[in-house]
C-alpha cells in the first residue's frame, strides 16, 4: 500500500532564501526546457525527447556554477525535466483520446512552481539527499543544511521520495512511502449507507448526522475583502506580495479546516462499520451544469470528492471495504416498499409514499435505500423510470 506522509519544516530566514533561489533555477530550467521543444518541433516538425535534454544537465550546472554552489542537487534537476516530459506524454494520451480539454503543457511563473523533488532517498531517511537526525527534530536537506522539523509521527513503510512543498508562507517535507502496513482495525459487524448533502453533509442510514462546518461559506466575507485590497495594489509592488501572501493564507485556512473535518468524519465512520454503502456522485456535471437548483458554490464548499476518497483509502487500510452505489432515485424511492415519486422536487425534504404510507426525511431515506443497493437487498420494483431528468441527483 502507498502513503504519503507530510512533516512541517521551519526553515530560518537564510535557508528560505536558498530555498527561493533552488525553486526560481528549477523553474527557469522547466520554461526553458519546454521554450526549447516548442522550437524544435516548429523547425524539424518532432519533439526534444527527455534522454536529449537530460544530456545538457552537466553543462548547465557549469554555465550557472552550480557546481561551486552545491545547492541543487542532479537528481532534483533530472526530476523537473521529468515533470515536464509526463506533462506531454498526458498531453498526448488526452490528443489521442480527442478530449475537449488537451491541456498543453504551459510555463509556470511563480506562484505555479513551489515544489522541488528528491526522487530517490534511502528507505528510511539516512541517505546523503535527506537524513533525520537521531532525536528526529531536524532533517539534514542537501544544499540546505539542518532544518527543523515536526516530526509528529513515524514514517512507515519504505521511504521512495521527497518533495518540499511552499504552501502561502509555510515549508513542508512529503515523504512518498511504498508497503505502507495495514492497520486492520476490529470488526464490528454493522454496515451503514451513506447519503451525502449540503443541508446534513452525511445522513447514515442509523439516523446519524454530519453537520458541515462550511469553512469558505464562514470565510467569504475575509476571503472577498482581502482579495479586494490585492486588486488595489500596484503589480510587482511589495505590498501586493505581501497581500498575496494574506489571501493564500485565508485558502490554505479554509482548506486546513474542511481537510481536519472530513478526516475525523471519516475515521469515525471505518472505525464504526465494517461495509460503507455510498453513492457515486458525478459532482463535475453539478458544478458545469447550467440552470441546476443548487448553489456551486455550496457544492465546492462540501468537496463530497475529497471526503469519498479519504473514506476510500482509510477504509482499505482498515480491512473494511466501501461500496459505491448509483444515487439515481435513491432519495425519491421509497425505503419500505420501492415505489417511485417521479414528482418530488429537491426542496421538498420530507419523503411521503404514495403506496404505503412511510413518513420519514428524505436523506434518511436515501440512506438506507443506498444500503440496500450496496448489500443487494433492494426491493424489485415495477416501477418504469420515464421521467429521467439530464443530470441526476438523488
């Protein structure tokens, strides 16, 4: 199993400063690597391949004196040309399969590349690129020297590579990890369907409620007024940096707290239940659709995406297993017997059955006709579904 795990860095003033100038050469190198396959397919009508342009490396560090520098290390140069030979072979595959959106691999400025990458370290960090200090409160980075760190828990698995990541002002160490051990937790024997909302994030099919905290609905006023005076500053000023930073803090703010919830919402659910039943939303044709009920904002502010994948891989860590099930009609079929309401509209919260009476909330009620999907116990219905809308939604 593949896990990735992330550590703070507090790097002090002249280390940032080193690591702004490893960032803007890396950057510099992926621009004029690709200036230099656009040339050379106008004039010979064919592409530079990796293997060409990684043979220029060792001049380059000579023109440059990187050499006497010593601050950015060969691997981390090889990898930035490899970021870009993987952007054109995806620009291909999506070419080949005639997508809308082929995406040419563009250039990036400054805000676009904040990433540099150690593609091979030793399986438990003590190798020359990156080594953990035996008190595990510092990390010896190449060209960077000892940084501190938080080491809040334990690397498992074996170590494959590391990325610094720069997130608004803040530093951060990635270790990509391979054979990552499962952490089996105890069967509970209960399975749970999941229906997933803007007015309850999550209804279980037990009746029970996952309230989100809406962190961009909470932040908009801040977020809107910083964003206001960045539009006031002059371009290439530093207060306009300076701003910038403010308004990448309030994302990186807004982001941390929808992150924290959505894993303690998830890992109260695999702890909980040993199958998770829960609908396969196709949220890109929610927030692409024209004339849909639903606010997109509200739908972003949710991430449903994010949280099914956090769900997804803890649950596959845990030995449990999730199921996704298909929502269409889920919330506008009855859960006791399988009738249909083709009429019922999504303001309406509240699930009436024509057939046999059943009073109950319409999210509950989804919720439990996801579960019987997911286990196979749905009741067969004669129902002919005629009236499909385009976009389905519960």
């Amino acid at each position: 199993m593949k896990r990735s795990f992330k550590y703070r860095l507090y790097p002090n003033f002249k280390q940032q400063k080193v690591l702004f100038e490893i960032f803007g050469f890396c950057r510099f190198l992926y621009n004029s690597a690709l200036e230099e396959r656009i040339s050379y397919y106008k004039k010979e009508k064919r592409s530079v391949v990796y293997k060409t342009q990684v043979s220029y490396l060792p001049e380059i560090k000579s023109i440059f004196g990187l050499e006497t520098k010593n601050i950015i290390h060969s691997q981390t140069l090889q990898s930035v040309l490899k970021q870009l030979d993987n952007a054109f072979g995806s620009f291909f595959r999506r070419v080949a399969k005639k997508s809308n959106k082929v995406g040419f691999p563009r250039f990036k400025n400054s805000d676009r590349f904040k990433s540099i990458c150690f593609p091979q370290v030793s399986k438990d960090l003590s190798g020359t690129c990156i080594k953990l200090s035996d008190d595990k409160k510092k990390v010896r980075i190449f060209g960077l020297g000892d940084i501190k760190i938080k080491y809040h828990r334990p690397i498992q698995g074996i170590a494959k590579q590391c990325r610094i990541i720069k997130q608004s002002d803040l530093f951060y160490l990635v270790v990509s990890c391979d054979k990552v051990p499962e952490v089996l937790l105890p069967k509970t024997g209960k399975s749970v369907g999941i229906d997933l909302g803007l007015i309850s994030f999550a209804v279980l099919s037990d009746e029970t409620e996952f309230h989100h905290p809406k962190p961009y609905k909470t932040s908009s006023e801040k977020l809107a007024y910083r964003q206001r005076k960045l539009a006031m500053k002059q371009k290439g000023s530093k207060n306009r940096r300076k701003q910038k930073t403010l308004v990448a803090k309030t994302h990186q703010k807004i982001f941390d707290i929808r992150n924290d919830w959505q894993h303690k919402v998830a890992n109260q659910i695999v702890k909980n239940y040993d199958i998770i039943c829960a609908e396969k939303l196709n949220i890109k044709n929610m927030l692409e659709s024209k004339g849909f009920e639903v606010s997109k904002k509200n739908i972003a502010d949710a991430s449903w995406g994010s949280f099914l994948q956090k769900l997804q891989y803890k649950a596959e860590s845990a030995g449990k297993e999730v199921r996704s099930v298909d929502p269409a009609y889920t919330s506008r079929t009855c859960s006791r017997c399988g009738h249909v309401n083709h009429h019922m509209g999504l303001e309406e919260r509240m699930f009436y059955c024509e057939r046999c009476g059943l009073a109950i909330k319409r999210d509950l009620n989804s919720a439990i006709e996801i579960k019987k999907i997911g286990l196979g116990t749905s009741p067969v219905t004669t129902e002919i579904v005629s009236e499909a809308p385009t976009l389905r939604w519960g």
